[in-house]
C-alpha cells in the first residue's frame, strides 16, 4: 500500500485572498487596524516559530472574540476566491486511480477544509481529511499524520507513505511520523533546501508510482 499525505493551504489549494479577508476584517471590526497584504499574511502564517494573535490584531493571545469573528467570517469567506493549484486535481485523481491512498492533514480548522475541499469537488477523492482541531498539537507535531497513518493500519515494512507541503512544519512532521517528505514550491513557499522538492503537481506522481 501507498499513502499520501497532503497539506492544504498553499499545497492544493490557494486559499490566501480569502484568509488575507477574514483577518482584514477582524482588524478593522475589533482592533480598527489598516488592512494588512496577502504577501505578509502567508509569509506570517508560514513563519516556524510566530505569534499569529501579535502579528496578525496585535494582541499578545489569541481572544476568544477574535477568534469567533473570523471563523464566522471565514465560514461563508472561505469558498469565494479559493481555487486547486493548476495541476492538482489531475495528479489527486492519477494517484487514486493507480490505488494510492490519500489523506488531507491540514492545520486549518476541519470544517473549513472540508466545505473548501467539497465547494472545489475534490473531497470524495480523500480517505482522512483532519484539522488542527482534532488533535492535541498541531504540525509540526506529528499527531494529524500518527492519526492518518493508524486510519490505513500502516506497517512500514510493507507500505510507503509520503507527506506534501510547503512549509518546514510538514517536513518536520514527516520526520517524526517516520514518513518521507516532499516539499511543493508551487503554492506559498517557492523556494526550498529540502531533500526532496517538486515544483509541479505531476512530479508527485513520478515519485510515488
């Protein structure tokens, strides 16, 4: 068996003009802040060690109000402007197609990822699609993969599994899931040092089959 592991944001999905929305409107809402860029949102929201509340509302916690407020922004926000990278709904089908697994480990909340996922017609293609929401840690903790990989009762010695992201947080969590990494350069990091880097969707599919 082979199972792939995707990150959302910035991997299948662009997704930025409407989280960049979302935050825009909390700012102004509660905090009567400027609009902030959607270059700065990503590079923040990418960042590995950061703290979103301070960057994003200038505030030292994340608050409850904040957070409700974009959530129920983001609820209707979300499907507006998303779009799959170019490339991505071809190579999500070639590897069902030729029997690979595929799951969704995103830290985005899962209601979100599943109404995107669904509003963009690919969601019947994945197995698991997990958010931050339903594990204890985050990536780049490996709990949402340890969670995938139990789902498929992964044996390392007979399967193979792979995890694809843009961001240091998936390889990290790859790592320590024991799973390879490939990093994506298409979506919001595009330049990477790791070991393995694809550059376009299809390039996933000559590495797993």
């Amino acid at each position: 068996m082979k199972i792939v592991i995707f990150d959302m944001d910035g991997t299948l999905i662009d997704s930025k003009k409407d989280i960049t929305a979302s935050v825009n409107y909390v700012r102004k809402s509660h905090h009567n802040l400027a609009p902030l860029s959607e270059e700065y949102i990503v590079e923040a929201i990418n960042m590995q060690e950061r703290n979103l509340a301070k960057l994003f509302y200038e505030t030292e916690i994340y608050l409850p109000k904040d957070r409700d407020l974009f959530e129920l922004h983001y609820e209707s926000e979300c499907v507006k402007n998303v779009y799959l990278y170019e490339g991505v709904e071809d190579m999500l089908k070639s590897l069902v197609d030729s029997n690979v697994k595929i799951s969704v480990a995103t830290n985005a909340p899962t209601q979100f990822a599943l109404r995107m996922l669904e509003h963009l017609r690919v969601k019947p293609l994945f197995d698991v699609i997990i958010g931050a929401d339903k594990v204890i840690e985050a990536k780049p903790s490996p709990e949402m993969l340890h969670f995938i990989l139990e789902h498929y009762k992964f044996d390392s010695k007979n399967h193979k599994a792979w995890m694809v992201g843009d961001n240091i947080k998936d390889t990290l969590s790859a790592q320590s899931a024991g799973i390879d990494s490939i990093f994506a350069t298409w979506g919001f990091t595009p330049v990477s040092d790791a070991k393995i880097v694809v550059k376009k969707p299809m390039e996933i599919l000559d590495i797993v089959l």
